[in-house]
C-alpha cells in the first residue's frame, strides 16, 4: 500500500495550498535526482513519491477525493490514528477495501513510467491493479458458491489484439464490485472511482490512441474518395453537357 502522501510532505491534513507547495518545492529539490548523484535510484523513487502525493494535494477534486476515502476506510488515515476510536468494528467494510486498493493514487502520470511492458511501465503498472481487483472479486464469489464461471478481460499488454482491449474496456467502463456492503451507496460511490479510473486509464492507453487514428485515417481517406467522386461526377455531366452543345451547333451548320 502506498504511503499516506500527508505523511510523504511532513504537513497535516489541514494544510493550505501554500503549505502544501512550499513542502513539496522543498522536498523535491532535496530529492531531485541531479542533487543526489550518489544514490540517483533511491533520489529517482523518492522523487516519484513526492511528485504523486503533491500532484494528488494540489488539485481541489482530488485531494477531495482522497480524504473522502480516507475518511471512509480509517487505517488509512497515517500512523498517529487511533483504531480504537473507530465507531465500526474493523470487518463493518469489505475486505477488499480494507486491502488498500486506493483508486486515487492511481489517477496521475506519475504513477507509472512510459508505455512499455516493464514492471514500471503502464501496462504492467494497471494490469496488477486490476488483476488485484479481479482476484479480490473471484475469492468473495468463491466464498459465496456463486459467479463461479465468469470469465473477466484483463488489461493485457501493449501487443494485446484490439478486440481484447475493447471486451476489457467493455467490461471496465460498466464495472460492479462482487463485494457486499452495508451500505448501498458505499458499493456504487466504489463501482464510480473504479470506472473513473478505467476512463483515465483508456483515455491515454497508446492501443486505443492507435486504433483512433487508424478510424481518423480510414475515414478522411473515404472522404477523399466521396470528393473525388463526387468531381468525377461534375466531370462527366460537364463532358455530357458540352457534347450536347457541339452537337446542336453542328446540327446548326448543317441547315444552314
């Protein structure tokens, strides 16, 4: 589980937006990979760190998004919570919840590092999110003695067929978690931050971006075939009209 990014900029939860910037300017200038070139890998991680905790504090909705979660799912709320103040026994959510799958941690760049399949990379970096999201699913249905044979489409890798990565989407962009909650409206605000994610996720997925301009291209190219068509067409009627013209004006000539 990722850390609590409070807890990552050393400020409390009820910091400013300066306070915020002023801890962040000063952590990534100490961490900043050029002033640490005795230990640039560790420079680099830590980097990375900060730069994701600040690009989830410094935006209104999703630093609102995130206390919202942490609000809701206490152990997240950094190593000075007190779980014996909680009002709700520990099991009152789901466990799949209680595992950590932060959603909001995930809505950001800086969360993977380019578009290969690597361990770092984009692909592989989703892929283990929704795997963890499908087997938490699969052991509760298990547990229930239901969904038993249901097949889900997993997020592949960046040669994965196209018509893979539009079941997969498919299934995403309507995702409904197997789990049980207490509360109805806990289970759909969860099934809304997980299908917000796969739209952030689709929306920069390089296979889906391909596959986009491969249609831009096939249609401005039947487009081009409509216009020169549609020119062969004024073409031909031009032709027609002017052999109308000639022959009139020799049957003209011939009266005279």
């Amino acid at each position: 589980m990722m850390e609590c990014h409070y807890k990552v900029l050393g400020i409390s939860r009820n910091a400013d937006d300066a306070e915020i910037r002023s801890a962040y300017r000063k952590l990534a200038l100490k961490w900043h990979p050029d002033k640490n070139l005795d230990q640039v890998e560790l420079a680099k991680k830590q980097f990375q760190i900060i730069k994701r905790a600040y690009d989830i504090l410094c935006e209104k909705q999703k630093r609102a998004d995130y206390d919202k979660s942490h609000e809701e799912f206490p152990r997240y709320k950094g190593a000075d919570y007190d779980e014996s103040q909680e009002q709700f026994p520990r099991d009152f959510y789901s466990d799949f919840v209680d595992k950590g799958f932060d959603v909001s941690q995930y809505l950001t760049t800086t969360c993977f590092k380019g578009y290969g399949d690597d361990k770092n990379g984009f692909y592989c970096v989703y892929r283990t999110f929704f795997d963890g999201i499908i087997k938490e699913d699969m052991n509760f249905m298990k547990c229930k003695n239901k969904y038993r044979d249901v097949r889900v489409p997993r997020l592949g890798n960046s040669f994965t067929d196209y018509e893979k990565v539009k079941e997969f989407y498919a299934y995403w962009l309507n995702y409904s978690t197997k789990h049980s909650y207490v509360w109805d409206f806990h289970r759909k605000e969860h099934n809304q931050k997980v299908q917000n994610l796969v739209a952030f996720v689709r929306e920069r997925d390089e296979r889906v971006l391909a596959q986009k301009k491969l249609r831009e291209q096939k249609l401005a190219k039947k487009k081009k075939r409509g216009e020169l068509s549609h020119q062969e067409m004024l073409r031909s009627g031009q032709k027609f009209i002017d052999s109308n013209c000639t022959r009139k004006q020799n049957s003209n000539r011939k009266k005279h």
